[in-house]
C-alpha cells in the first residue's frame, strides 16, 4: 500500500515599508539610494546613547494591512522589544521588534489563517563580493520592516498544491500591499522576502520535523522551493529514514534549483526578548481612528475580482490581468463608462487591452492617459468600420500619437470596403495583373484564391472586408 503524506506549511514574510524616513529616526527611507552610506544617524548606526523615535506612519501601515486582512485584529496596546542579535548588520546588539504584543493579531488571507503581523527595523546590508573582506551599507538600517506570519497550514496529501498555495498567499499579500501603497514589495529588490516552514506526516494528527527555508525571492523559488523540499522529505520517509530530517534552516539555491542545510535553528528562547525600555509602551485606539481607517480602506483585491466578474463579465485571465495592472485596470473601466458598459465593446476593448496593447511599446505612457481616442476605435470596430487588421494597425498609431482613430482611418483610407462596385473594380484590376495565380486557381488550387484576397488586402491596406472581397472573386473567376 502506497503511504499518504500530509505537507504543513507555515510562512513568514518581511516587507520594507514605503515611508519617508526611518523606523526610529528621521534619516531617509530611500532604496534606490546607490551610494553606500548616506542615510544614516547615530541611532541608526548604533551609537551609544543615541535614543530612538518610532514612526508613525510605519505603524499606521501596518494597522491598514491588519484591516485588509481581518476584524478586531489590531491590538490596543502594543510595544517593542529587543531581540538579541550578534551580526555586524545591526551593531547595536538587538534588534528592535515586537514580540509578546504584536500591532495585529489574526486575520486571514488566501488560504491561510494569519497569526500576527508585526514591525521592526530592517538589517544593514552586507556585501561580501569585493574580496577578502565584508562592507556594510547602512543605508538600509532602521528601514521599518513588517513581519507576517501565518498558521501552519496542513494540506491533504498533494504537493502541488501545498506548494502554490504558499506562493499564491504571497502574490495575494503583495497585492494588498500595492493597493495599501505601504510597500513595493519588490522581491527581486529583497523589499519582499518570503521563508517557508516545512513539514511533512503520515499522520495528519502530528507535525513532522519542520524545516525554514529562506532566500526566496521570487514566487517561483517559492513554489519550487517547497516543492523540492516536500519531495526530499517524502522520499526520507519512504525509506526509512525520517530521522535524517532535522530542524534547520535550509537555503534556496535558484541555480541548482535546490535546497541546502545552513544552519541549525535556534528556538526563540535564545533571542532573549524584552520590552525596549527606549521606546514608549502605545495604545493604539487612543491614537488611531480604526472605524474610520477601515472606511477609508481602497478596493482591494478581492473585492475588485468579485465587481469586474459581475460588472463585465469578462474572462478570469483578463480580470487578472488588470489585478495586478492597477493603471490598465482603471483605463479599462474609464473605457467602460465611455460605452455605459455595452457588453460587446466591452468584450472587444478587454482583448484589445489585454492583447495587442501588450505588445506595444509606448503601453505604459498610452494606458495612464486619456481614453477618448481608445474609445473611439472601439467603436470604430464595433460598428464594422474597420477590419481587425486595420485596428491593430490603428492602435498601434494612437499609442505613438495622441490622435482620432477615425481621422486616421479616413486620412489614409482605412475604412472597411463594404462597397461592391468599388471592390469589384479592383479585383478586376487584381485578376489583370496576376494571371499566373490565376491560371493556378482555375486549374485546381484552392490556396491560389486566398493568396487573390490577400493581395487585394493589401491593395487596401486592410480595409476590404475579406469574405466580401473573396466572393467577388470568386464570382469574377467562375
Ligand atoms: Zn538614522
Ligand atoms: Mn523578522
């Protein structure tokens, strides 16, 4: 009998919040700072006596991410604490975070429960690429860091699925955070980092030894990561050797596509927490309106999927792709209102946006301005003037040139020829001019009408409406 294993997967993710400064002091928050060393102070370089100032605007972030995710999770009182720390990155010794009295406590998110979401400082950053010796670039020090961990969640059996369910969470938290605009959350940047905790039992009812896997910067190496790892597990089991799995943390090696032991895991008792005596103790209700906070909220996600299914009534793809294309999303609908939701130009302007816009180079400039002219060549193809070929033609220009589609349709005579007289006038000139395929096409050849209508598509660059013009030619040659 084939053995069933159950996959549990915990997540705790870091994100570096957008904020103008730093979490204790007023050095800026800048990332795409390059040179080493500029923002920084004596409190987040650590020297002693410097005290610090917690931001509230960090804080505030992290109670509107606690409102997207839940009810009644945002604590009254909140501290920070000192986590004990010994790596040259945080000089001071600790790190400040917050350990018995997190900003949020529970929530949910996907498919997973979440247990707390809370804020510290970021690390320094390292660099040990410029040869036998390390840099520290305390740019990134004191950078206000938030930290959500979920429930472990255990799975029924398939791999797979445990697998994207973690990095689907993920894709969904950066979401949020976008729409919050507290983080970019940029994983390849590091602004977002994602550790899993993995076990694998036979028994649902027991945890297995579980596993951190770290350096997971991208959504991919997360799913993979814990793929690999779940295999691994799995096939110690199968042979016996379930003992071999030990608690550590393991590291993602995107090039090998592996993973590999680190070090072992210290337990949490070795951190030494306690309440930051530098740092006042907060009650949050005194100083936030949450009621009002939540109103406030922006759509997020979730809710903006459920309104584009409803109100357009497009394909799940496409509703995706304006989820994650905030600007797209909202062009869509401004188009939308234009036409008051007409259900066909709905459908024809969501496959042009979702489509042939993609491919267009000035996209991004096109889809923040106005709508009027995208409109228009909607409309344009709606109403049959032009062919679909002349529409991508004519795309393609207005996203150059801010210009009518119709104007451009009429100045270089690209709308559809509907007009038989006028398109029977060319097909004779066509079949003058081309007795080869002609002769062809008498003689048997089927492809050799096509390639008539193709010539004569081009004749018009693209405005003949080509089964109009393919019975004319047909007519003409029979
Ligand atoms: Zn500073
Ligand atoms: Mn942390």
């Amino acid at each position: 009998m084939v053995k069933k294993y159950y996959p549990t997967i915990g997540l705790e993710i870091h994100a570096e919040l957008k904020t103008l400064t730093k979490m204790f002091c007023a050095c800026l928050n800048d990332p795409d700072e390059e040179k080493p060393n500029i923002n920084i102070c004596p409190v987040c370089m650590a020297h002693p006596g410097a005290l610090p100032v917690p931001n509230k605007k960090a804080i505030e972030n992290v109670i509107k991410v606690g409102l997207s995710i839940g009810e009644n999770n945002i604590a009254d009182f909140t501290e920070f604490d000192r986590k004990n720390y010994f790596y040259p990155d945080i000089p001071k010794g600790y790190q400040i975070s917050q350990y018995k009295f997190p900003i949020v406590s529970g929530g949910h998110l996907a498919d997973f429960d979440v247990t707390r979401v809370h804020l510290e400082e970021d690390t320094a950053n390292n660099k040990h690429d410029r040869g036998d010796f390390s840099l520290i670039d305390f740019n990134r020090a004191g950078v206000p860091l938030m930290e959500l961990v979920t429930e472990p969640k255990t799975f029924d059996g398939a791999d797979e699925e445990a697998a994207k369910s973690a990095s689907n969470f993920a894709k969904e938290l950066q979401l949020i955070l976008w729409y919050l605009g507290v983080s970019d959350a940029n994983m390849e940047k590091g602004e977002m980092r994602v550790e899993a905790n993995i076990s694998v039992s036979s028994d649902p009812k027991i945890l297995g030894t579980k596993v951190e896997v770290k350096n997971l910067n991208s959504f991919k190496s997360v799913e993979r990561a814990i793929k690999f790892e779940l295999d691994r597990m799995v096939k110690l089991h199968e042979e016996g050797k379930e003992n071999d799995i030990v608690q550590e943390t393991r590291g993602w090696d995107d090039g090998k596509q592996k993973t590999f032991s680190q070090r072992k895991k210290e337990s949490s008792h070795d951190y030494r927490y306690f309440p930051d005596p530098d740092l006042p103790k907060m009650k949050l209700h005194e100083v936030f309106d949450l009621a009002e906070m939540k109103k406030v909220l922006p759509e997020l996600p979730m809710a903006k999927r459920a309104r584009y299914k409803k109100d357009f009534g497009i394909k799940d793809e496409d509703i995706e792709m304006y989820i994650n294309d905030y600007i797209l999303g909202l062009f869509f609908e401004n188009v939308c209102k234009n036409f008051e939701f007409n259900k066909e130009k709905v459908k024809i302007a969501s496959n042009y946006l979702t489509s042939d816009l993609q491919g267009l180079k000035n996209k991004d400039k096109f889809k923040s301005g106005s709508t009027w002219n995208f409109t228009e060549l909607v409309n344009m193809i709606y109403e049959n003037k032009i062919s679909s070929r002349v529409a991508k033609d004519i795309l393609a220009m207005i996203v150059i040139a801010d210009e009518s589609p119709l104007k451009i349709a009429i100045e270089k005579d690209l709308l559809q020829k509907n007009d038989e007289g006028a398109l029977k006038e060319i097909a004779k000139k066509i079949i003058n001019e081309n007795p080869k395929v002609v002769a062809d096409y008498k003689g048997g050849k089927e492809v050799a009408l096509m390639s008539l209508v193709g010539t004569m598509m081009k004749e018009t660059k693209g405005s003949a409406n080509p089964q109009i013009a393919k019975q004319i030619l047909k007519n003409l040659l029979s």
